[in-house]
C-alpha cells in the first residue's frame, strides 16, 4: 500500500512539476492575492483527511475486534432425506 501511494504522489509531482515551481514562485514573491493561499490550505487539508482515513483503514483491517460472549445454543434441527439434484421450482427432484 505505501508503494502505491508514494508512486501515485511521485506522478503528480512529475506531471505538475512546472505548475508547483510557477506556485512556489509566486508565493515566494508574497503575492498571495490570486488565491494561492486558499489552494494550499485546501490541499494540506485534504493531505490531512486522506492520512487520516488510511491510518484508519489500515487500523482495522490489521486489529481484530473483541470476542463478544457467545449466544445460547439453539435447539437441533430435524433430519431430512438427502438431496442430490435440486428442483428449479424448490426441493428436492425425483
């Protein structure tokens, strides 16, 4: 899973590289009035959010929950004759 997800960011990166750098540039020269400030909060907001979910994702599938207290037996069921070939209209074909 960190495979994917650092080959997924190293494609963005690579494929918006001229874009970040013209970014960096223009917030480096304080010009915040295009709304550059609003995109990287958003984007480190959603960063945040995405982390957040996998970290709780993966939480899960690794932990295995609590062993509940078992219920009370049920009663047995009554035999039945074997069925070999099922009937498409239900039970079992002659």
């Amino acid at each position: 899973m960190f495979v994917i997800v650092l080959a997924v960011f190293l494609v963005i990166i690579i494929l918006f590289w001229e874009t970040i750098i013209t970014l960096v540039k223009t917030i480096s020269n304080s010009n915040l009035q295009n709304g550059y400030l609003w995109f990287f909060s958003l984007l480190i907001i959603n960063v945040i959010l995405i982390s957040i979910i996998l970290g709780y994702y993966y939480y899960l599938t690794n932990n295995s929950g609590a062993v509940g207290v078992p219920g009370q037996t049920g009663f047995p069921g009554q035999p039945g004759d074997q069925c070999y070939f099922t009937n498409p209209n239900g039970g079992c074909a002659s």
